[in-house]
C-alpha cells in the first residue's frame, strides 16, 4: 500500500481526501495489490479501480505465480481515442492496458523489455509527449545498468511505452 497516492474531494464534500493509489478519472482510483493471491495462484497480484458509487472493478488476466500485477497503476490514453486506458503493471512479466472504450476487452500486452532491471517501472507518468500525438507511458526504471557495467551501475533509464512501437531513452 501507498505505492501511488493521489489527494481528490472523492466524497464530494469540498474537504480533500487522501487515498493510496493512481488518479483515474471522475474520481476514479486505481490500486494495484501485487502480492494478492489468485488462488491456487501465489502472489500472482491484482489491479482495481474504485469508484465514486463504490463499485469496485477488478482486473486479473491470466494469474501467473509471483505476477506482481498491480506494481504500478497508471491512467493512459494510450490508445488514443481520447477515453483514458487502465495500465496496470506486472513487475516481472510487462504492462497489460485495458481499452477504457472498451473494458471488458482482453487488454493489450507489452512484455517488459529484455535487459529490464527487476523494478523496470518504480516511476509510471502518464503525458502526450508529442504535440497532436496519442498520450505515452514513461516508466523509470532506476536499477538498470547498460550492458558492459556491473548490475550494481544503476544508472537508471526511462522506457517510453506506445502503441506504436516501444521505446527506449536514457
Ligand atoms: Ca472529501
Ligand atoms: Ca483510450
């Protein structure tokens, strides 16, 4: 808990709340729990949104052990059809992202990248980095090291996710 937090009015009373997770729209929260069990599945993690009626959606595509998914929670247009999309991230298998136009679609997969560090998303920011383009996923990664260094290097790196092509910037 308290991976992501986000301040918003949630009950609409003009006092803010403080609530742990990412910011998602119409005060909407998402909140990964990555070590939750599946059962029989171990610690294969969930994603959640909650909502202001106080329905609560859950996302769990294909439970892997030790999945992590909700590591990282982001709202993304990724898509960009101007509806946000739910990215929830597995810390060892990639980011599933879920049409918000269309949620009970099976979500869209990116396997973390080869080479990654173990936590390849500790930062997750959500921004149109390109005026008049689709919104992007930027993913920080500070325990990478470039090839030829020690693991311990950790210089760190940005991985910029779209669903046009994966990117990868120092
Ligand atoms: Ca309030
Ligand atoms: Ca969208």
């Amino acid at each position: 808990m308290g991976h992501s937090v986000v301040v918003l009015d949630w009950n609409v009373d003009d006092e803010l709340d403080i609530a742990a997770g990412a910011p998602g729209e119409d005060r909407t929260i998402l909140v990964g729990s990555p070590r939750k069990d599946v059962p029989p599945v171990i610690d294969a993690g969930m994603g959640f949104v909650f909502r202001p009626d106080e329905t609560v959606r859950n996302y769990s595509p294909r439970p892997v052990e030790n999945g992590i998914l909700g590591y990282r929670a982001r709202l993304v247009d990724l898509i960009g059809d101007q509806t946000p999309d739910v990215a929830f991230m597995s810390l060892p298998v990639g980011t599933y992202l879920w049409d918000g136009a269309r949620p009970d679609s099976d979500p869209v997969f990116f396997r973390r990248p080869p080479g990654a560090a173990s936590h390849w998303c500790t930062g997750a920011a959500a921004a149109q980095l390109y005026p008049g383009g689709k919104e992007e996923l930027v993913l920080g990664g500070p325990r990478w090291s470039p090839p030829g260094k020690p693991k311990s290097w950790n210089s760190g790196r940005l991985l910029v996710l779209s669903m046009d092509a994966d990117r990868v910037r120092r």
